[in-house]
C-alpha cells in the first residue's frame, strides 16, 4: 500500500460510522495538505477493489465506505441522511428464488433500511409540542 492508501484506509477507519468520500478527504487532507479529492477518489475505490472496504448505497447519489466487512445491515436516516449499522431480527428471506424470467445471474442483493434516526425523531418531536 501507498502511503497515501494506508491513510485514506486509516480514516475510513476512524471516521467510523459510514463516511462519505468528501467527510473522507475533508479529515485526509488535514494530514496530507496537497491531496486531491480525485486522488481520494481513486485511492477509495482500489481500497474497495481489494475488499479492504465496503460501500454502502443509500437514498441519493452518496456513496458510504464502510470498513466493517462482517455481514450487518445498514439503516439510513431519510431527514439527515446519517447510514448506521442496525441489529435487528429483519432477515433476508433465504427462499428468495434467484431464478428469474428476466434471465439474469443474480449475484449479489443490496439492502439498505430507511427510517427516522433516534435524534431526528426527537426533534420532530421537540417541533411539534412548540407548535
Ligand atoms: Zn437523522
Ligand atoms: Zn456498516
């Protein structure tokens, strides 16, 4: 790895919770001061490329790394657009028949919840008892 790669993967890492590749460069640019969004850009997808990271899609074009690859969920708030790992007993039904009329190989399924995080419903709440 580049030195470069080793700490775009580092703040992937510390950011933790489903950055951006703009929130990435944002905080890798504070340790390399020259670097580029398009170098970020690049180093994120080789990352993604050799499995070292994952990403996660969500309501709208953002793409989120992820650099937990253990098997988890994702649920994205839909008002502030934060993507959260989520326990949950929600299962992907395993009778899912792959064979399809369409004649596609299916290889992969992306899921991604949608909801209300924990502090925007508060402040949905907090809006309604002022009015
Ligand atoms: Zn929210
Ligand atoms: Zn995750």
């Amino acid at each position: 790895m580049t030195k470069q790669r080793v700490i775009v993967f580092n703040t992937v890492k510390a950011l933790g919770s489903h950055p951006t590749a703009f929130e990435i460069f944002e905080r890798v640019r504070k340790e390399l001061p020259g670097v580029s969004l398009s170098t970020v850009y690049r180093n994120l997808s080789i990352l993604v490329d050799q499995g070292d990271i994952l990403t996660v899609r969500g309501i709208g074009q953002e793409v989120h790394y992820d650099h937990n690859l253990h098997d988890h969920y994702h649920v994205q708030c839909r008002i502030c657009g934060k993507v959260s790992d989520i326990h949950t007993d929600f299962i992907i039904p395993s009778c899912i028949n792959p064979n399809n009329e369409e004649g596609y190989i299916i290889e992969d399924m992306l899921i991604t919840l949608i909801g209300v995080c924990p502090e925007c419903a508060n402040r949905m709440k907090v809006e309604d008892e002022d009015a």
